[in-house]
C-alpha cells in the first residue's frame, strides 16, 4: 500500500533542508533555552524561518520534555493559510508529513472521527492549502526532538470563525493530546513600533483575555484568540515563556516581526 507522505515544502528555505545542518541548529536553540516545572497543555509558537524565530520557539518546545515520556501523545497542530484562501477547516488527506528527520504519522483516525460527527462544519480535506505552507511544516522538527512517540492532526484555516477552532479544540483536546497554535505577531514595523503593538498580544496570554487582541496584529490571530479563550473556559494557567522581533534575533531593526512562545498549562 501506498503511504499518501506530504514532502516539505519550506526545508532549505526556513529550515536546513540535510537532516545533520537541521538537528545542529534544533540542538543550539533547545540546549539555549530554560526548562521550566509546567506540563503544557497547549503551545503558542512562531513559524518563520529559523534564523529569526527559532530560539523563540524552541523555548516552547523545551517545556514538552516535561511530558510523559511513556505515553503516546497527539498533537494537534493549528496554523493559517497564507497561500490559499478558502473558508473553513483544512485537514489535508495525507497519513504521514515528511521532515529531514524522517516521517511523523497523522492520526486519520481521530479526524475522520471529527470530519464525520461535524459534518455541518466547513470542513475539507483538500491537500492544496497545506501544499505550499509553512505555518504547520516548521513546527514539525521541533516536535521531533522532544518527543519520542507522537503523531499529529494537522489543520490549516482559512476564513472562519474563531469560536468554531475553539470547538475543535474542545472536541480533540484530552490528556495525551497537546494543542500547538501557529502564528507571528506584528510585520514588517521598526522595532519599537513592533513591540509597542505586540506588548497587546502578551497581555492577551497574560490576563487570558481576549479584548488585548483588538490592539494586537497576528497572522494566526484566529487560533490565537480561540486558545486563548479556551484556556479562560477551562482554568488553565497562562505564561510568556519568550517574547522577541526579528531584530533581537537576526539584528535589523528596522522593519520586524514580532515571536512569541506562549504555554496554557493546568495549575
């Protein structure tokens, strides 16, 4: 039988396209970053390209070695479209995604299950706006380095919703299933400007408010705004484990985007 693989699309332009260059990057940023006493229950992270959000991201990351290294654990993968745009949910139609690093299986199971019990969503499992995009791709090698049996649901959104995400994420979200939201912050400021209109994304996390958002610009601001609700319903804990621009990490401040890594943790 044939295995349906999605191939990379972004390695050799967000990320070392030979498995050798990609772990010794992943290594550098994860070695770097704290490790602190939380079990997230869900991440936020940045998906630029490694140079520039990388060391943010891996701080996101570090904190899953906390988990439960005897247990399988789905990850649930939530990023926006930026090629393709259609209205909706897009789960792909693949069972497995390739890095460098080898193959991570897709848990088909669990979204034929969702796509057949919510069949009044705007759901498709069109591969096109997963093709080309990186929200969800760059996340992946992370995953494969702190984690050592795990699978993925991958969903792309394009117009939608965000109380509709945040259905998804209650309907997938149980003790072995971690949540991953993709999304930058602010582009394309000079760096004070940047921080000025991230300092609202912060406060959002912060205070697991979502009023902070109105003032704060992010490409996955859906995602972003349905964890964050989620996470007020629920009585989970939130924390800004890093906040940096491009022009902390790769030195050019004059037009930036802006990276945080966010964990929502049960106290």
């Amino acid at each position: 039988m044939v295995k349906t693989v999605r191939k990379p699309a972004v390695s050799n332009l967000f990320y070392p396209g030979d498995k050798e260059g990609l772990l010794y990057m992943l290594r550098t940023f994860l070695d770097k970053a704290p490790l602190y006493n939380i079990k997230p229950e869900a991440l936020v992270s940045p998906h630029a390209g490694y140079i520039y959000s990388g060391e943010v991201a891996a701080v996101g990351y570090k904190q899953l070695l906390n988990l439960d290294k005897n247990k399988h654990h789905d990850i649930l993968l939530i990023g926006p479209s930026h090629y393709v745009p259609f209205k909706g949910l897009s789960f792909g139609f693949y069972e497995y995604w390739e890095t460098p690093l080898g193959l991570v299986k897709v848990n088909t199971k669990r979204i034929k299950n969702f796509i057949n019990e919510n069949k009044t969503l705007p759901i498709t499992v069109n591969t096109i706006p997963h093709l080309k995009e990186h929200s969800l791709e760059v996340q992946v090698p992370f995953l494969q380095m702190v984690l050592k049996d795990f699978s993925i649901i991958p969903v792309v959104y394009g117009d939608i919703d965000y109380r509709i995400v945040e259905y998804m994420i209650d309907y997938f979200k149980d003790n072995n299933t971690i949540v991953v939201i993709s999304t930058d912050l602010s582009h394309y400021y000079p760096d004070g400007v940047a921080k000025s209109i991230d300092k609202y994304c912060n406060l959002a996390v912060k205070y697991l408010d979502i009023s902070y958002l109105d003032k704060c610009e992010a490409c996955g601001m859906i995602g972003l705004k349905a964890i964050i609700d989620y996470a007020k319903k629920v009585g989970w804990k939130s924390v800004i484990l890093d906040y940096k621009t491009s022009g902390d990490t790769a030195g050019d401040k004059s037009a930036v985007v802006g990276y945080g890594s966010y964990a929502f943790y049960k106290e």
